[in-house]
C-alpha cells in the first residue's frame, strides 16, 4: 500500500514538474498549408508573442503544404508528445479530408485538441455584374434553372464546396460545381465574370464586397456579421442546418502531458483576447471560440460526424 502511494506521489510530481521544464527547445507550429493564407495568420499571430507567455523560448511556424493539408497533419501525429511540435490547421484535416483521401493518421485518435482559435462563415457572393440581388432570386433561378448557376469552389472538399453541397441539399436545388486549385483563381474568375456564384470564406470575400466588385447575398453564420449587418443568415431565410463555418485550431501529437495541455490553452486564449490583437481580427471576420480541449474534442467529433454524413450523401469524391 505505502509502495502504492509512493508511485502515485512520484507521478504526480513528475506531472506538475512537466510544464515547469517545458519548453526545453524550440516549439514548432506547423501549418499544413502555404504561407500567406489565414491559418497562417493564425499561427504567426502566436508564435510572435507564445514565447512571452510562456517564459521564454522560441517558437518557430513550419509550413508544410501537400494533400490538402494531411502532410503537416501527419507529421505532428508523428512527433513526440512533449508540447515541441504542434499543429495549427484549419477544419480540412481534422473532420473532411479523412473522409475524401486515405490519411496515414486517426483524426480523432491520433492527435490531442487544446483548443479551436477562432472561426469564420461563408458568404454567398456573385459578381457585382449579376442579375442575381437576393438569396430568393438565387434560389428561384436554380429551381427554374436546375444544373445551370455555376458555383466556384477553391477546391473539391474545400469548405466552399461543401456549403454549396449543404445549400443545394438545403434547398431542393442544384447547380454546376467548379472546383480551381485554392481561392486565387476562383476570386479572378469570379470578379471575371466566368463563374456566377461562391460560398466564399468572409476572410477573403470583404475586400471585394467593399470595393462594390462583389455583392454579399447570405452569410453562414448563426447570427448576422458585424461585417455585413444587412446581408441575411442562411438560418433567418429559411434554410435550416445549413450554418458553416471554417475555423482554425491547434492541436498536438496524443499523449500531450496534461499541464503542458493546459498552459497552452491559457496561452492561447491570453494572445488572441489582447484587445488589439482581437479587434485586428474582428476586422478580418474572425469570430473567437477559444473553448477548452475538452469541448474541441466534442466539437470535432460533431463536425467530422456532420461533414461525413453530408459527404457520403451527396457521393462527394477528392477528384
């Protein structure tokens, strides 16, 4: 018995001692995409200002692009889980792209959530050109129009493509998809007038939409966006079980020591709720979640659960 308790007491030192002597080198975030776009923004915006949180140290951003994201995602379930190499990813590898393409990892096994930074909807956008005004006449015209009204995706998967998938499904209505590889090429066609239509992420859409380029007809959010206070949710035109959002989160190998887990948490939440910082990326559409690894993990396993369902029902393939 005392031998017993004697093991509990050793193990119990050893956990709390773990945060005290980590980081003992240079954490790496690694993004499983290019530089430049917004779950880069994210990380960046950390790793500027984790080494202040933390005490000292150095933390580096690694981009590491390829198979829609699973490549950098592989990698950090790879690692060693000693809070050295995390993952800052948008939803693509944690809940879709397992259901598209073989992955070598476990989405929901294999990693250990800390939290889900922030999100953002999706804007149904046309060019400012289009006879389309309203949700209502875009959905009167691909009634009356089945097949006909092009839709641009930045990819198949993409959370763009699945909004899309969701509205049709939604609503009774189909249209043409049009998958580009990323948002740059959708945006030129879309402002070309060569597509009609995108669930464009907020993120990328505001510019456009101010400059009058892009008319903004329904956003995917539960509520109205402060960004675009007169543009209606799907949910308040009818469309039910149809708000989406992409969003980015950070997560490590499994295994994470449980206060390593938890000063990252708090870290995280501490950077992103700097009035500054925060205010910054209210601008850009980002919305706060900042939840707790307890409810990222509820929450991923809802949205894969979601996301499969959908995926499978509409015979969505990676092609």
């Amino acid at each position: 018995m005392i031998k017993k308790i004697l093991c509990a007491v050793a193990l119990g030192t050893l956990a709390s001692a773990s945060a005290l002597a980590w980081p003992t080198k240079p954490i790496t975030l690694v993004v499983p995409f290019p530089p430049g776009g917004s779950t880069d923004l994210i990380a960046r915006t950390l790793s500027s200002k984790l080494p202040e949180k933390l005490g000292g140290g150095t933390v580096i951003v690694d981009n590491k692009p390829g198979a829609t994201g699973t490549i950098g995602t592989a990698q950090v379930a790879r690692s060693p889980a000693d809070g050295h190499t995390l993952l800052v990813s948008s939803l693509g590898p944690f809940v879709i792209a397992p259901h598209l393409i073989k992955v070598p990892y476990d989405a929901l096994k294999d990693l250990d959530p800390i939290t889900v930074a922030v999100q953002a909807p999706n804007v149904l956008v046309v060019p400012s050109a289009s006879r389309h005004n309203s949700l209502g006449e875009v959905i009167s015209f691909t009634k009356a129009n089945p097949g006909k009204m092009t839709f641009a995706s930045s990819g198949n998967g993409s959370s763009d493509h699945l909004t899309a998938e969701l509205f049709w499904l939604q609503t009774g209505t189909s249209g043409i998809h049009v998958p580009y590889r990323g948002g740059g090429p959708v945006m030129t066609d879309l402002l070309g007038n060569q597509v009609d239509a995108s669930f464009m992420n907020i993120n990328t859409a505001m510019p456009q939409i101010q400059a009058g380029k892009l008319k903004a007809l329904a956003i995917t959010s539960a509520k109205r966006s402060a960004l675009l206070p007169n543009v209606p949710t799907l949910e308040e035109s009818g469309i039910k079980d149809a708000n989406v959002y992409s969003w980015q989160a950070i997560a490590g190998p499994k295994g994470l020591p449980a206060d390593v887990k938890a000063k990252l948490n708090s870290a995280i939440a501490s950077i992103l709720s700097e009035p500054q910082t925060k205010a910054r990326l209210l601008e850009l559409g980002f919305e706060m979640v900042l939840n707790t690894p307890e409810q990222f993990a509820a929450f991923q396993a809802a949205e894969y659960a979601r996301w499969q369902k959908l995926i499978v029902a509409r015979k969505i393939t990676a092609d």
